[in-house]
C-alpha cells in the first residue's frame, strides 16, 4: 500500500485510490475531511492557529485560521459537497505540563481549539476527535476505505525476552571507545568555525578526494531538507550554488550522519535515520534561533544542534535490547530521558556524549552543548548557545514528532526564554521560524 506522509504546514486530497495519506503529530494538529458520496478525501497537517505576523514567508497552509478554510475549498473545487463533510481532528499534545500559571503551554491546544471552531461555523460534523495530552500520534486516512485511525507513536520493540541486567560502566567504555570517530575533515571545519575563518583554501580539493563525505553532501545539497531546488552534481557546484557557510554545514552534516549510521531503529530512533534526521533539524532550527535573536553564534548552535546527542549513538545499542522499559518509563510513569538511562546505565547520553566529545578533542564551547543541553542553566561560560540548542531540541520533539524517543522538559521554559532575550509571548514566533524545509523532508518509516 502506497503511504504518503502529509508534512506540517500543508494538506493532501485523494480520491478513490489504494493508499494511505499520513501525518505524525505532536504538538501540531491533524484534520481529516472526507466526502464518502463524492469518494472523496484529504489530510491537512497544522503547525499554529494563526500567523504571527513576523518577517518569514506567508504559507497560509501553516495554520489553521488559514489553511483549514483553504482545505476546505480545495475538497469543494475538487467535487466534495461541504454539507456532506465528516472531519477527524487529533494532535495538540501539550509542549509541557501545564499548570493554571502557564497555560501559554497549551499551543496545540489552542490550534485544536480555532480548528474546532472553524468546523463548527462551517457546519462540519466532528466524528472523531483525540487531541491534548502530552504523547505523539501517528493519523492515518484510508483513501480507499475513507477511514481515519490514530494511533500512538509507539517504538518498535525486538521481539523475545527483554534484557533486565544494568549495563556496566566497562560495557559502556568500550562502546565508547568503538564509536567511529569524527572525521578528520569534519574536525578541520570545526577549528575554521571556532577561529572564525571562513578560507576554504584546499578544503574542497580534501572534500573531493573522500567519496564517502562527497556522496553524502551530494545527497544533502539535493534532500528536500535543503531545498535548493536545483541538481547538485559536484563539490565545485556544490560551493557555486550553495556558498562557502552552507558548504561547511553539509560537510559536519554529512560527517553527522556518518556518527549516527550505527544507530538501530528500535533503540532511541523510531523510523529508520530517526536520530540523524532528529539532529539535522535541530542543528537547523539553533541556526535560525541564534540569527533571529541575535544570541550565541549561528555556525556553532549549528554544530551544536548536530552533535547534542551524540551520546545516543554509543548507547543505542543497549536502549535496542530494553526498549520496552523506556517507553513504560517516559511515557506511563512520566519519566525524563536522562533518569531513565542513569537507572539503566549508571550515566545519561549528555555525560557519554560529553566524554567522546572530549576525547575527539572538540571545542569547549561544543562540550558544553553536548553535556549540558537538557540542563542548560548549569552550563559555563556561554549559556545562549547551549539555551539556543535546548531550546531547539524541544521544538523538534514537539512539532517534528516521530523520530526518536525522548520527550524534553519543559518545566524552564519560561525562564530559558529569558536566557535569550525572549518571553512567553515569542513562543508562538520562534515556533513559526522552524525553517520549512524541514517539515518537507520526509522519513523513512
């Protein structure tokens, strides 16, 4: 069955064929309209009720106030009778648990609300609705048999009895000690980032000559998640189209994923490249974070977004064998990550992921982020990038939902807000600034 999964900021409309359209909801919003006596369908996946009124391109299909109406008269002009509509509305999970103080929180559930009141001026029945809550689904509309399911995101978990033994510090060190290494290109861009030298020199020439690295920024510079638009046929083509700073991004990139390859779906990713894809978009998302508040510096919240969970990767293979235990954990017993894994492992993936890091010889400045991204108050020195990260990794489990396992604390938003300049007012902005690009890449389920 052919699967088509719908990104946030955007809608699908189907007739009668076999397939299914689907769309993987945190906090955004998922609305099915169907049309049985026209055999006709479609999904519209929400990111916010309404725009902000910032600088960013208008894409009206982004929110419900616009985009709803928008779907709506698409089905129609397709055929469908709006008397005749059925909708199915789901998502709106909670950023954070919220208490009467903070209902600011509540962003799903504010969109679910104005699409709510969007269907009932309309006059369209709502057969189904699961929304709120603080887990991610999966909806899915049967274009054939015109049904809608939603489904909990659950993680795929091996088959045969699960590994109740703590793991010991040896296992993990040797796990550690095996983790393939940064590559050493990836390391010289590091040091041009850290020194601020933007000379490429010979770089590209080195870049050529790794048909590893070379491959996987080609693949990058032509993904949806970069959206040039425009074939990529070469490295040189590649510093034409793209510049010297993008560039630099596709090569830590590409290095990232090559970090990340080891990683099992089943253990913290759930979809296959989960934590790699989980890293990207976060790694983009701190990028347009530090330029848009003007905090910390955009190339290392770039490298930082990259390499925050690099710790992930040398645990992985333990999480793959006691998968079960971690999603009881987090999400029946409210469990954070981090206390999870120091139960399990007697260590969490920030202090793994800071060990590596300095045993690769990285950059304070991106030890910090490793080590301190779920906890950035704690950080030394520049606590704006590490805040930039943090704040980064939560969009993305919230509003790119389905890659891995993990649900960020929300408890100091307000106050890591403030770290960068920010109020509880912004939330929606920053929300509205995730680059769309990286709704349009899809994973690979």
């Amino acid at each position: 069955m052919i699967s088509h999964v719908v990104p946030s900021g955007s809608f699908a409309i189907s007739d009668k064929k076999k397939g299914v359209l689907q769309a993987y909801l945190g906090t955004c919003v998922g609305v099915t309209l169907k049309d049985t006596g026209a055999g006709l369908g479609g999904l519209l996946h929400i990111l916010l009720a309404q725009p902000t009124g910032t600088d960013i391109p208008f894409a009206p299909e982004k929110y419900a106030t616009t985009g709803l109406p928008l779907f709506i008269q698409s089905l129609c002009e397709a055929g469908a009778s709006k008397s005749n509509l059925v909708a199915v509305v789901a998502g709106g999970a909670l950023v954070g648990e919220v208490s009467e103080r903070d209902l600011w929180l509540d962003v799903g559930g504010n969109t679910a609300e104005c699409v709510n009141d969007i269907l009932r001026d309309e006059d369209i029945h709502v057969d189904q609705a699961e929304t709120g809550g603080m887990f991610s689904c999966k909806m899915t509309f049967d274009i054939q048999n015109m049904t809608t399911t939603i489904e909990p995101l659950a993680p795929v978990i091996a088959h045969g009895p699960e590994n109740t033994q703590k793991v010991s510090p040896d296992e993990i060190a040797t796990a550690t000690r095996t983790l393939k290494p940064v590559p050493q290109i990836a390391l010289k861009v590091i040091r041009m980032i850290r020194n601020e030298d933007y000379v490429l020199d010979d770089l590209a020439s080195e870049i050529r000559q790794d048909q590893v690295i070379s491959a996987k920024i080609l693949n990058l510079a032509n993904s949806p998640i970069v959206g040039i638009g425009t074939s990529i046929d070469s490295i040189d083509r590649a510093l034409i189209v793209l510049g010297e700073k993008k560039l630099l991004q596709l090569v830590l990139s590409a290095a990232a994923e090559m970090l990340f390859s080891c990683s099992e779906m089943g253990g913290y990713s759930l979809c296959k490249g989960g934590l790699f894809h989980h890293a990207l978009a976060t790694a983009m998302t701190a990028h347009e974070m530090s330029v848009f508040t003007g905090r910390g510096h955009p190339d290392i919240a770039y490298t930082g977004g990259l390499l925050h969970d690099i710790g992930k990767a040398a645990l992985d293979q333990f999480v793959v064998n006691a998968t079960s235990f971690f999603y009881r954990s987090i999400h029946r017993d409210g469990m954070e990550l981090c206390q999870v894994e120091k139960e399990k492992f007697g260590m969490n993936h920030t202090e793994v992921g800071a060990t590596l890091a300095r045993d690769w010889n990285l950059p304070e400045s991106l030890v910090h982020i490793i080590q301190y991204h779920h906890t950035p108050e704690l950080a030394p020195g520049d606590k704006d990038s590490v805040t930039i990260v943090n704040l980064a990794d939560l969009l993305m489990s919230r509003f790119k939902a389905g890659y891995q396992l993990d649900r960020p604390n929300a408890e100091q938003l307000e106050q890591r807000l403030g770290q960068l300049g920010l109020t509880k007012k912004d939330f929606p902005v920053i929300i509205d600034r995730i680059p769309r690009t990286i709704f349009e890449s899809i994973m690979a389920i």
